[in-house]
C-alpha cells in the first residue's frame, strides 16, 4: 500500500476544512437580539440597512462581521459602591442654582429600538454595553446637571419629586432620538451633600414644615370656632322665628276673640244650669 497515496487525501481535506473555516462564519441570533451584518472592505463597507431576523446567519468572516444587540430591557446602575456595578465611583454629582455640588447614585432601565440598531452602530462602532457607559451616561449626567442649574440645594431635597420628574422628561426625549426608550430612570437612595449643608438644609426643611403645620392647626381652629358660630346664629334665628310665629298666632287669635265671639263659646259650653255658688257671670245674670 502506497502510504503517499493516502496521506495526500487527508491533508488536502485538512487544508480544505481549514480554508473554508477562513472563509465560512455561522452564528445564531438568539430570540430577543437583533443582528447587524457590518462589511469590513469594499464599496459596500459599513452597516448594511437590512437587520437579521434570529436564526442561523452565514458570513464571510474575512470581510464580514455579525454583531447582535440584545432587544429586551437593561438594567444599568451608576454608584458610588465599588462592589455594586463596576469597582470604581460611578457616581453623578451635579451644580445646584446656588452653587452647591451634590451627588447621588443613579438606576436606568432602558430598551434599544430593534430598527434603530443599525444607525446605533454605524454611529457609534460599539456593543452595547460600551455605549451604555460612555454615550448614554453622558446623556444621563447632562441631563440631571441641566435641570438641577433650575434647582436650589434645598430644593434637590424637599422638591426632589418635581426635580426627577423634569430630568426624565428631559432624558427620555434625548434617548428616543438616540434610538432608546427610557423605562424608568431615578435617584437610588438619598442626596448626599456635606454635612453642615445637610444640617442646614434638614432644619430650614423641618422649620417650614412647622410652620405649615401650626398654620394648618390655626386654620382648622377658626374654621371649628366660625362652625360654632354659624351653628349659634343657626340656632338663634330658628329661636326667634319660632317666637314670631307663636306672637303672630297669639295676636291672630286675640283679634279673632270679639265680645259677641266669646258670649258665643260661653254658650256653646254651658250646660244649661245657673251657678249655685259665687258669683253669677254678667252673661247669666239677665237670665235669672
């Protein structure tokens, strides 16, 4: 047996699956992903307009690239913890109105838009989690700098409601022209800021509660002593319209009361015998 005749096969199949290893690529796009074809050569170089359904997608991997973006929501935080997202501060910290810094951690929850991919990446030529940390923080900072210029430091605290609200409305029209749609997006945990400013801040707080409590106490004493008021006046007027209708009555009955009248009810009454005793009524006397 000719051992030259039989190794020649095998090394040619050898070179064979190795050269279509070259040029043959295979991946598959998971359900919730959406694949991009990026061509690396050529006058068609750049992100073709056609995004790839899931499935099997055969590529050329010397002059083609697949890149997949995952469709369903991110969860990104940015903290100051270095055990929680990343090991570095990823804090934010933002200018108040009155020159203050404060900082804060900050959760995002977001989705890409499946037809937006292709200009993600032809923009950006990143995967998603590097765009994650470096376009879209930017966007997230600038954001909550942008609206806190309009706040005091005082009002990062006791309006911190109204100050989200305005970031996210902010946010969220940045990252849907980016191709993202904001699901949430808020402060974790409280505004941090100096201690002496915090004290500060905590007492003026606390005082204009007080003084809206103790203003609401005094409301609700006159509103209690103008309902007894009412309720006296009430009373009163019921008192004196009850009299006027028993003096009317009375005057109506003794205008009705004639002389002839009362010798009538006299007689009306009378049982037909005299008095035997005191004094005999003026009405009888012509009688006896």
């Amino acid at each position: 047996m000719n051992t030259k005749k039989v190794v020649i096969p095998i090394l040619l199949v050898i070179v064979l699956g190795f050269c279509s290893s070259l040029f043959i690529g295979c991946t598959r796009i998971d359900a919730g992903h959406v694949g991009i074809k990026v061509n690396l050569y050529g006058t068609d170089k750049g992100v073709q307009d056609i995004a790839e359904v899931s499935g099997m997608v055969w590529y050329n991997p010397l002059t083609t690239e697949v890149h997949e973006f995952p469709t369903f929501v991110q969860h990104k935080v940015w903290t100051a913890s270095l055990t929680e997202d990343s090991p570095t501060n990823e804090e934010f910290t933002v200018t108040t109105k009155d020159g203050m810094s404060l900082s804060f951690d900050i959760g995002l929850d977001y989705e890409v838009i499946p037809t937006k991919v292709p200009e993600i990446f032809r923009k950006y030529r990143k995967e998603l989690p590097k765009i994650t940390n470096e376009f879209i923080r930017t966007l997230v900072r600038n954001a909550y700098n942008q609206v806190a210029s309009n706040y005091t430091a005082e009002d990062m605290v006791s309006r911190r409601s109204e100050y989200e609200a305005q970031v996210k409305l902010s946010l969220i029209k940045e990252m849907t022209s980016a191709g993202f749609v904001v699901s949430q997006v808020g402060i974790i945990g409280k505004v941090r800021m100096p201690p002496s400013l915090e004290d500060a801040v905590n007492s003026k707080i606390k005082a204009v509660q007080d003084a809206i409590r103790a203003e609401n106490e005094k409301q609700r004493t006159i509103a209690e002593a103008q309902k007894k008021i009412e309720e006296a006046k009430g009373e009163a007027e019921a008192l004196r319209i009850r009299s006027e209708s028993e003096a009317n009555a009375n005057k109506l009955i003794n205008s009705s009361l004639s002389p002839v009248l009362l010798q009538k009810m006299y007689i009306d009454k009378w049982d037909g015998k005299l008095p035997v005793y005191g004094q005999t009524p003026t009405l009888f006397k012509s009688l006896q």
